[in-house]
C-alpha cells in the first residue's frame, strides 16, 4: 500500500497520492484548506487516504507542521 507493487499502481500508492498532494502544497495552509484542494483528485479520493498520507510525509520530513498550517520542508 506504501510502495506500487503488482495489484497497486503507482498513482494509488501512498508514495503517489503523497507526491500529489505535495505538488498542491504550494504555501503554508490548513489542513482543511488542503483537503478542499485535493479532495477532487482521483488517487485521493477518501479523508482517511488523505490523512494517511499525511502521516506518511510528515514522518519523513516531507511536511512541517506549526501553528496549525502545513507547510512543506526545506532540505537541509
């Protein structure tokens, strides 16, 4: 579910639905503000996904949370 395989194709891994949503983030904002920008995106397609994925981009640094907004991270 995390990485395409045979039964799940790239767009609707989590590594796919995680660089869509990063190509949305384009300044800080909410987290509903960015629901409401990708909710229409077919790979997408459920809060739950979405919130996974979430999880996923903040856990390797992908995504920085302060004061309520997301952001995406800078490299170091």
């Amino acid at each position: 579910m995390i990485l395409p395989d045979k039964h799940v194709a790239l767009p609707y891994s989590l590594l796919g639905v995680g660089a869509a949503i990063l190509a949305r983030v384009t300044k800080s904002m909410t987290i509903s503000a960015l629901w409401d920008a990708v909710r229409s995106v077919p790979e997408v397609s459920a809060y739950s996904r979405f919130v996974l994925v979430l999880d996923l981009l903040y856990a390797v640094g992908a995504l920085d949370f302060s004061n309520g907004l997301l952001s995406k991270r800078r490299p170091a």
